[in-house]
C-alpha cells in the first residue's frame, strides 16, 4: 500500500467529521493522527518526492595535511574540530555535510579531531568543542572563533557573516 496514499486518507480522515466515528482502537487512531500531523508538517515525504542530492563526504583532517588543505586553499575554509567523546560535537556533523553541500564550490568544510592534532589545538587555542574557525587566504578570520554547539540557522549566519563576506568581520 502506497504510504503516500495512505497518509493523504488519514489526513483527510482527521479534517472531516467522519474521524470521530473512525472504528479503529484508540492506539490506531493516536498512529493515524501522528501519521496525519506528519504529513500536514512536512515531515513526510514519499521516495518520488524527496530530493536526490550528491553524497559530500567533508575532509578529516591531520596534521599533515593542514597547510595544504587549509592554509593554502583559494576557497574559505571552514574547520570544525571535534572529537569522537563529544555529544554536542556528533550533533552538528550532519550540519557541516550540508554546509559543505550547500556552498560547494565556494567554501570548503574540514574537520580535525581534537586528540589526534594537539598542535593545531594548540596554535589555535581550541579549548570548547566543539569549535569552528574560519580561514581565508591562509589566515584566521578575526572573530570567527566559535565553541559549542549551533543550529542549521546559526551555522547559516556564521558562514554568511565569515567566510562568503568580502570583507572579513
């Protein structure tokens, strides 16, 4: 049976009068109005309408890589350092795989882990994670320090304000 289909039905089931009188158990009914809610908030989306986007894996980093990839990109870069023990940290991952996807081509997103790059950690005095900083032309954007956890609005405006601005904060 189409899931598609079916939300559409409870959800027009749960407009009209007719829900009330819907001869299911109350356990079903409780499904079937989660169901509708889901559908009527967006939540939901069938195969055929979700949007089929690339996979961007963003760039664990090390030591050894760091000047190349970060210190002397032509793109901005944006860091997020992290490491595998930090819950918050495993909260915004999903957000710099979109933030990597949503401005590919004119800002690149990497990751270092905190207990694997000590001298990065250091030089940067990273002491909250997790932690984004902003490079361009080979330099920290001044300002651009940030520890803790954001959202996907949040890391919106940070990118906007730091690294796409031609005029560094």
């Amino acid at each position: 049976e189409n899931v598609c289909s079916l939300l559409t039905t409870v959800y027009n089931m749960a407009l009209s009068a007719s829900f009330d009188s819907f001869s299911a158990s109350r356990v079903r009914r409780v499904q079937h109005a989660q169901a509708a809610r889901q559908l009527a908030f967006g939540r939901h989306r069938c195969r055929q309408q979700q949007r089929k986007r690339p996979i961007v894996a963003v760039t664990d980093l090390t030591e050894a890589d760091w000047e190349q990839e970060v210190l002397k990109s032509d793109l901005p870069v944006l860091v997020d350092f992290w490491a595998s023990w930090c819950g918050p940290c495993r909260l915004v991952a999903p957000l710099m795989a979109w933030a990597e996807q949503e401005h590919q081509g004119a800002l690149k997103v990497v990751k270092v882990e905190h207990d694997k790059n000590k001298s990065i950690v250091e030089k940067y005095k990273v002491y909250g994670l997790p932690a984004f900083i902003v490079f361009k032309d080979g330099q920290e954007v001044p300002g651009s320090k940030k520890e803790g956890a954001i959202n996907k609005a949040a890391l919106a405006a940070y990118i906007d304000k730091y690294a796409l601005s031609s005029v560094s904060a």
